[in-house]
C-alpha cells in the first residue's frame, strides 16, 4: 500500500463527485473499496467530516466551522481513526498516550496491523454520547489491515450500532476482510479519475510538494508507473521518479542492472517486478502493456517462463515486509529476474 497525501485541503474532483453522491444517501456504515491510489482515505476522511460538520452542505463539509477545523487538526473529539499505527504516524494522527510511551521507551514498534486495543478503545468511544451535538464517527483504515481477533471485535458494534455512531471502512483489498464485516456496511466502490483529471490534479500536487518544475510528460510517466492511480503517482513524484529512468528500467533489469532499484525498499522492488511481469504477459498475448511503453520492454519470454516467474514473485509478495536476509533476497530477484528474461550477466 502506498500512503496516501495529507498535505491537499481541497479534494480532488473525481473524490468530490463521489462524496456528493454518498451525503445524498442513508446508511450508518459505509465501505470504501478499490485498489490502492483511488483516495479511499481521502473520501472516507471528507465523509467522516462532513457527518461531523456544522454547517455541511448538500456537496460535502463547510471547512471552515470548528468541527471542520478539529478533523483537520486530528483532534476532534467525537471522531476516532482506527489504523495501523505505522499509518498514523505518517499521516501525522497521533497514537494513545499508552501506545506512544511504549514505542519511545522502545518496548516495541509502531506496529502495521490494526490492534486489538485500539479497537476495543473505539468500541467504547462508540458507546458514547456526542460532546458537540453532531453525533460521531469512526474511520477505519486500511480496514483489511485488522486480524480476525480486531474484526470480531468490531462486528457486534457494526450489527448494532449505537443511534448517533457512524462507520467508514476504507479498503485496498476487500476480499480480506471477513463476509461478515462487509455485509454489515453499504458499499460504494472507488470510481477512476478521467486521464486528463488525473493528469492536471497531479501535476497541481507534485508542483505544490516538491516538484515545482514537473512536466506535463514526467506526470504521463507517474500515472503510467501507477497504473493510472493518482495517489500512487503522486508517491512516485514525490520519490523523484524520472520519465528517463522509467523508460530504461525494463531493460537494464532483464541485463541485471540493479542500480534503479539497489537503494528502494524491498516492497517497491517486488512491486517494479510485478509490474513488468505483468507488462511482458500483456504483451505475449497480444495487449497493451499497462506500466511501461511498449518499446521499453525487452522481448517477452515463453509463456510458461513468464508464468512461472510470476509465481514466484507472488510467493516473495506473502514474506516481503519480513525478509530473513534482505542482501541475499535481492541477489535472488536479480537472478530470477535475469533467467526469466533469458539475459547472461553482464560483463564486468
């Protein structure tokens, strides 16, 4: 999962088109579901503030009342997210006074999975009475990020809520969350931006983030690398991602050329070989690729080579954020990458 951007006040337009169409209709549990970089955060964060606000409107919070101004501080004291704790602090949220004494006297880390105390924090959050009138709220992401013990723990309050409690789940993989969980939430799933939209909101954020020279041609190549998600093509902007660089890494991997890749954390190399498996697949059976141009791509292999090194990666994909030996599983990569596509190693 790529983190999503906290930095942008105003929703982006495919995100507002959506939040308009959920405030028109009833429900006290909503599920957000897509892939990764649609904004499920973004629109369960205007839901949830829109719930909350004083003054909202028939197209999403007034932004400026107080009630707005405590979401946007991450103080308001009738709404609680519920997340792993390696998200919140990324997205600036902060943690419980118990949680956080632990983590800096070093008793354990941030922890990457939604935790069973933090939902029974929330459970009872949910059992009381609204402080500013408004009701409240609770924001559960990346929902599939709780264990069976959290979700359990969440499904009696989701079948019976209290009167004045509402739910928003956002979810990058559904299919992870218990049938029970999903069938106690309306669903709403993520619509995809138009290109030009994506393309003119991603080049607004990257120029307002750390890129204020982007060129309408590097922001082609950030959607293309993120297969048309617009948060995570805002994560390869913000890394410094280069439409050159782009361009040239197919084929400097299938030559074992590593230097791309060497400094990028385990997780966004599997990503990069997934992608260009799944490209090299696309174009053996006659489509498009998705992630890379067409003329960036080495000459796909047979089909069974192809298949069986896609196996592979989804078999690192199950160990990636807990490797044994990080320096001994990308010297794997590179040489199952390199006999996947038939290449020798280069002469040194």
């Amino acid at each position: 999962m790529t983190e999503p951007s906290h930095a942008a006040t105003v929703p982006a337009p495919w995100i507002q088109h959506q939040l308009s169409r959920l405030l028109g209709q009833r429900g006290h549990a909503w599920l957000l579901q897509g892939p990764s970089g649609l904004g499920q955060y973004e629109l369960g964060l205007a839901l949830a503030q829109a719930w909350l606000c004083e003054a909202p409107t028939a197209v999403g919070p007034c932004g400026v009342c107080s009630s707005c101004h405590l979401v946007g501080s991450h103080a308001h004291p009738d709404f609680v997210v519920l997340m792993p704790e390696t998200v919140m602090l990324a997205l600036g949220w902060p943690l419980s006074e118990s949680a956080q004494k632990e983590i800096d006297d070093k008793k354990r880390k941030p922890s990457k999975e939604i935790r069973v105390e933090a939902m029974r924090d929330t459970v009872a959050f949910a059992q009381r009475t609204s402080a500013r009138g408004r009701g409240t709220a609770v924001l559960v992401y990346p929902a599939e990020r709780m264990n069976h013990v959290t979700a359990n723990a969440l499904l009696k309050t989701l079948e019976e809520p209290p009167g004045d409690t509402r739910f928003v789940l956002a979810s990058e993989a559904t299919h992870q969350l218990l049938p029970t969980i999903r069938s106690r939430c309306q669903t709403h799933a993520m619509s995809w931006p138009e290109p030009a939209e994506a393309l003119e909101w991603l080049l607004a954020q990257a120029r307002t983030q750390g890129a204020p020279k982007a060129t309408a041609e590097e922001a082609r190549v950030w959607l293309l690398a993120a297969g048309g998600r617009p948060d995570d093509a805002l994560a390869w902007a913000r890394a410094g991602l280069s439409a050159q660089s782009w361009g040239l890494l197919p084929k400097a991997l299938a030559q074992g050329d590593w230097t791309t890749l060497a400094d990028w954390p385990a997780a966004q190399q599997l990503e990069v070989l997934q992608k260009l498996c799944h490209d090299l697949m696309a174009s053996a059976s006659g489509a498009a690729p998705r992630f890379f141009a067409a003329e960036h791509l080495p000459t796909a292999p047979r089909w069974g080579i192809l298949a069986r090194w896609s196996r592979e990666l989804m078999d690192a994909a199950r160990t990636v954020e807990h490797p044994f030996n990080p320096g001994l599983m990308q010297e794997a990569w590179i040489a199952s990458t390199r006999q996947a596509l038939g290449s020798r190693p280069p002469r040194g």
